[in-house]
C-alpha cells in the first residue's frame, strides 16, 4: 500500500484527536493540507499594538494590547448573598482608545494575577458593548513577554517580528492555530506546485512550499507580500483552468443553428411594440442572435439592473427560435414568478400567443404554462402541445423538468434567476433537446465583472445596465424605528398618501409568522434575534396590526410563500389589477413581479435582508411613470454594520455599485456559491473585487493552456489541483450549464 501523501495526512494523526476535532468542526479542516491552506488573516507587529476603535461588533476578534488597569470589584449576588461574588475588569489600550475586559467568578483569579498594568498579550473574544462602552466578555488571552526572557516558550513560538492572526473560533484561538501550524509547516516541502513552471518564471512567483512558509512565518512584509502574491494566482489559475476546461468541452458539442425568418413572428413582435428597444437591448439582442446562429449551444449570461427589461430581450430570443422551428423553455425559480412571466409574456405578444386558436395571427404560436399545481386536464393539454410542438413558448417552474415533459424540438433554454437552482436540474432540462439546446442564463443581481469572471466564467456574459425611457427613480430612506418612533408613523402617512393619489404599496417582512413558522424560529435562533430578544416581524401580525391601526380602511391584503398556488396567483392577479391598496408579503415578489401602479415599498426590520436582496425589493416600485419610494426600516443603532448597509442601499441606485458592497461586506468565501454547497469556500486568498487583474490574466493563461492539452496531461500537479478543487459539490456549482 502506498504511503499517505504528507499533505493528505490527517491531523488526528499529527495533532491529536481532540485539537483534530474541533478544527474539523469548528474550521472545516481535516489534513495537513488544509491547515497549511487556513492562512493568516493579518500580522500584528510584536513591538504595535491593535488599532481598537475599529472593532466589528459581534464577531470574534484576536487584539494585541496593553494592559492599563484591572479592578477586581466584590458584591453580593443570588449565588454569593455575603458579598463574595467577584467581577474583574481589565482595561486594555492601544496607545489612543480602550476596551474592557470583564471576568467573573472563579475566572478572575488567574487574569488578576497575570494582567498587570503595562503587560502586553494577545486577546480573543467576541465585541459586545455594554453601557455603550465596547468590551470582551471572558476572552481568552496570550501573555507576550519580552522578547528578551528566553525561558519563555511564547517567544519560542512566535519567533520573528510578526505575529499571524488566524481566522479562529470561541473553541480555538488565533494562537493555538499557530502552534499547530509550527507541527506540520515542514510538510510544506512536500507541496506540488500546481504552476506551470513557465508561468512562474514569467511572473516571478515564489514556488508553492516557499509561499507556504512565508505565509505562516514571514520575517519581513516583503514576505507576506511575495507569499500572498503566488497563493493568490494559484487559486485563480486552477479555477479559471476548471472553467476553460468547460468551454472547451461545450464548444465540441454540435447544436442546430437557430435563424428566425425575414418576416416572421419575431419581426411580427417588434411590429406591435408601442415603444422602442432601448440602444442596450438592441446590441444584446445581437449578441444573442449571432450566438444561436452557429452550430454549438450558446452559453450566454444576460445580467441588468433591476427594470431593464431582460425579460423582453428573452423573449426576443425565444421567438426567433420558435422563428427557425424550435420551442422555446423559460424556467422560473417560483410558481409566482413562473405565472407573472406567462401574464407578462402573453400580454406583450397578444394575438401573436394564440397559435391555433381563434383570433390568432397567421405567424402565432401557443405559449403554455406548466407548474406542478396545475390541475390534471390543463396539465394534460399544456403536455400534449408540447410533445405535438404546437407550442412554441413554455413557461414553468422545475415541473418542467420531470420525466413525462417532452418537447417537440427543444431549441432554447431561458433560466431566470440561476442561482436558485441546481446542477441537475438545468441539465435535466438541457437533456430533452434532440441536441444540446442552446442556454440563455438571466439574473437580475448585478454581477461586478471579476465575479463574473469567476463563478460563470464559462457563460459568455452580456450586460443591461441601461433603464427603459419613461421610469422613474426611487427615493430611498432609512427610518430608525427605534431611535425616532414618530419617523415610523410618518411612513404609514406616506402609505396612505400613494393610495389616496391611486397608486399602491408593498410591505415586506422576513417572516410569515403561522405557528409552523414560530416552531422553527423556536428551534434556530440567529445571533441577531438572541440580542434582540425578538422574532423577525412576521407578515400575517403586520398586515393585522396595519389594517386595524395605521392603514384602516385601506384594502390589505397578504402573500406568502406558504399560500396554495391558486391563492397566490388571485392575489397578484387582484393586486395588478388595483383590487387591492397595499400587499404585504414575504420576499415572494423580490423578482420579477410587475405591477406599474405600485409606487411605495415599506421594508420591515431591513437589516434583515442582504444588500443585493434588499436592492431586488426596491425594484418592485418605481416601474411606472409615477416616481417611488422605498423606506426601509430598522431598529438596528446608528453605529452597527447593519445600519452602515441600508445607509448604503439608500443612498444609490446603482445595482453594480451595490454589488460590490455586498461582496466587500460578505467576504470573498461566500462568492462561490458557499451556501449553495455546503463546503468551505475555494477563496483564501484572491479578493475578487481587488484583483480584477490576476483573474483575468489567470483566464487568459488558462484559456492558452486548456487549448494546447485539454486533458493536462503534461500538467501532472495541475491536475492533481484541479481534481481537489472539483470534489463533487464545487463541481456541481461550477457547471453554470
């Protein structure tokens, strides 16, 4: 039996089952690989100490200060009535602002001897305040003792300079990560280096193991920066490598070339239009058509902003397919999107929809929807026209997916909002073609081009950033319920205003709030609702609360994901048809709902939301001539990141510009899609908004070498890599197709 590789080594085996234990659980590491990959999160200078005032609230930090005073307090409490009970408290200083440390009960006596006045130590613990002052509850310390008193087995430990602050937990410190970095650094030797030795030397990267090493032990800041340098191209060239790889196959695949007539439905369509494409639309249109006039599937992403008329452009598409004499399939997230998309559609094509029908136009076709609660005999219809080809457009939910659909001469695929949905689901549908139909991607979460580069780098991508004529802009405000209660009453004010001048409004809450509901927030708690000691605002309280207080006399009405379908469907059908004043729903309607009547949005407990999210809600008003408002409210204090967030959705419009605040907020793990898969993210080290340049140079190299060997077969550690990053669940997120 061959030997374990040393990377491959599991860290049981080299630190012990118990350290072992809580870094498989707490970090997600299992070998020594992998530890040697947990990289730094930044270096403290022995000699400095950490800049306090700029500690996030509520998450876990590691500090390098010094001791200013500690008090030890003695008072009476339920468990020591005589006056026994004991509090220290520790202030820590970085020169020019302070934090508390506080320590209780049998926990004092150790600190209280150690952290003298003028000692310096590392510690960690999460940030919390408390008579708005900031502090540490119980945090875990490191004494660092001079340099100098050589007994001292720390200095053995953080020899050098620089001392590496890992990303840690509450169960193991930023310093014992270290230690256990110290045992397995020298497997670092043993690192294959993945880098073509040809792109090193032309970029004059460090070797795999000497970034390692200088990663974890650097001497000087010249390391670090030759260390993170190398790491980061590595993860850019293995990724980009996977998805060059992709292409390359799609690109050997055949397809039929899909070319809509001179006078057909398609010229029929643009024909009936009451207004002109925009100069965005025409140009994306082309770059569409050129894609399904050649003989292998289109892999195509259409991002734009938020009413920028994607659905058009798609629809565009579909018809010039149905043109050339192939069926068109739209697959939409949610039943409520799949029935707005079918309105939406059949209302902009009008007699050109009612192929075989009476009424119809000589060049129209059928445009059918399928979702899984349809009734037995409309299901049976929509299927048979499918298989007969006599529809030429179909829009439905995963239902479309199941083994009974057949298609007649599948020609195009249109996924809207990709990233709600699986591998195997796209590539069920992408299956009933005859051939591999062409695939037209949709998102309306706009996308910087770095991380489109990155998680679809195998799509080409084509961008609608410009607004149709004739829309509207959004005020946007944030309103503290907390700090200024009166500012709340004015936004129901305001609710009532939009619907006295005829228009309507949106209000959306995190949560539906049935009992069904309240049992699972009972189960999982987030930190946030723990501080709050309140449950997110629930849409069936609120819409009580409103409709007998601040909206009485107002027709209010709810939709929630939980609704059976047809219900849902009479909502919004009464909500568009301005039978109802004011909706209030869960995020059911953050995509793609179309109501132009609907000018005002109130967002309950905002800092609820995700900047990207909260930028989709917003798009559901403002998308008529009358100008919007959305008022996202929240009782999160003034300082939090979470206020900072909806301070910076408020004050622009600008989806791309929100984008990158969202990523620069969510840190780089969750880019790829951490939350699709389950497993750590593939990003230690590449930043994707800041190293726009890496990633595109690594798809360039990439692109080169994948053309000369596709199966890197001269590459023997590239392939090693790249086998590693494409365990199963990363492989599933990389096939966008």
């Amino acid at each position: 039996m061959d030997p374990v590789p040393a990377l491959e080594e599991p860290l049981k085996k080299v630190l012990g089952p118990a350290t072992a234990k809580v870094m498989a659980e707490h970090l997600g590491l299992h070998t020594v690989g992998d530890l040697l990959h947990h990289y730094p999160r930044r270096y403290e200078e022995r000699g400095q100490l950490t800049h306090l005032a700029d500690l996030p609230m509520d998450e876990h930090v590691t500090v390098v200060a010094q001791v200013a005073d500690a008090r030890l307090h003695t008072f009476a409490s339920a468990k020591a009535p005589r006056g026994k009970g004991q509090r220290l408290e520790v202030t820590i200083t970085d020169g020019s602002g302070r934090l508390q440390l506080v320590f209780f009960g049998a926990g004092v006596h150790k600190p209280h001897k150690e952290l003298l006045p003028g000692t310096r130590a590392m510690f960690a613990g999460k940030v919390s305040v408390f008579n708005r002052r900031l502090q540490l509850a119980h945090p875990a310390y490191e004494l660092l003792r001079g340099d100098g008193d050589g007994t001292d087995e720390t200095v053995e430990t953080w020899a050098g300079a620089l001392i590496p602050i890992y990303p840690a937990t509450a169960k193991l410190e930023s310093w014992k990560i270290g230690k256990a970095l110290q045992t397995v650094l020298p497997s670092a030797q043993e690192a294959l280096d993945p880098l073509p030795e040809s792109l090193r030397d032309g970029r004059r990267l460090v070797s795999l193991p000497e970034a390692l090493l200088k990663i974890h032990r650097p001497h000087t800041k010249a390391d670090i920066e030759d260390a993170r340098a190398r790491l980061k191209w590595d993860e850019a060239f293995v990724l980009q490598v996977a998805l060059a790889r992709r292409r390359h196959a799609d690109a050997q695949l055949p397809a039929v070339a899909r070319r809509p007539r001179p006078d057909g439905l398609l010229t029929a369509f643009d024909d009936r239009l009451p207004f002109t494409l925009t100069e965005g639309q025409r140009k994306v249109s082309r770059e569409i058509f050129d894609d399904l006039a050649t003989e292998h599937p289109m892999h195509r992403l259409l991002q734009g902003e938020v009413g920028s008329g994607k659905t058009l452009v798609a629809l565009r598409a579909m018809l010039a397919v149905v043109d050339a004499g192939g069926q068109a399939a739209m697959l939409a997230p949610t039943e409520v999107l799949a029935q707005q998309h079918h309105r939406s559609v059949t209302e902009m094509m009008g007699e050109l929809a009612e192929g075989g029908m009476l009424g119809g136009a000589d060049d129209a076709t059928k445009v059918v929807l399928l979702t899984g609660s349809m009734g037995a005999a409309a299901r049976r219809h929509a299927l048979l026209d499918l298989a007969t080809g006599e529809a030429g457009i179909v829009i439905g939910t995963h239902a479309l997916i199941e083994d009974k659909v057949q298609f007649h001469d599948l020609g195009l695929v249109v996924v809207d909002e990709q990233h709600r949905f699986g591998v195997e689901q796209r590539d069920a549908l992408r299956g009933k073609g005859k051939q591999p139909p062409h695939l037209l991607v949709m998102t309306a979460t706009p996308i910087p081009r770095t991380v489109a580069m990155t998680v679809f780098g195998d799509l080409e991508t084509s961008v609608l950033d410009q607004l149709p004529a004739g829309r509207s802009p959004i005020a946007s405000h944030v309103v503290p319920a907390a700090d200024k209660p009166h500012f709340l009453a004015r936004a129901w004010e305001r609710v009532r205003e939009e619907v006295a001048n005829g228009h309507q409004a949106y209000v959306v809450c995190p949560r539906i709030g049935d009992e069904e509901d309240t049992a699972k927030g009972a189960k999982k708690k987030s930190p946030e609702d723990e501080a709050e000691k309140r449950p997110p605002l629930a849409v069936l309280d609120i819409a009580d609360q409103l409709a007998k207080g601040p909206l009485s006399g107002l027709r209010v009405e709810v939709l929630h994901g939980r609704m059976q379908p047809d219900d849902k469907d009479a909502v919004m059908r009464r909500f568009a048809a301005g039978e109802a004043d004011v909706l209030v729903a869960t995020t059911v309607i953050e995509v793609g709902v179309n109501v132009p009547n609907a000018t005002a949005m109130v967002i309950m407990d905002a800092d609820r939301f995700g900047v990207s999210q909260l930028h989709q809600l917003r798009g559901r008003v403002g998308r008529g001539s009358a100008p919007g408002l959305c008022l996202l409210v929240t009782e999160m204090p003034e300082a939090s990141a979470a206020r900072q967030r909806l301070n910076a959705v408020a004050s622009t419009l600008d989806g791309f510009e929100l984008s990158r605040i969202d990523l620069e907020q969510r840190r780089e793990g969750d880019v790829l899609g951490q939350a699709q898969s389950g497993t750590r993210s593939s990003l230690r080290m590449l930043a994707v908004i800041e190293d726009e340049e890496i990633i595109a140079e690594a798809r360039e190299e990439a692109a080169r070498i994948v053309a000369a060997d596709p199966e890197l077969t001269r590459l023997p550690a590239l392939r090693t890599a790249l086998d590693a990053l494409l365990d199963e669940e990363r492989e599933q997120y990389l096939e966008k197709g």
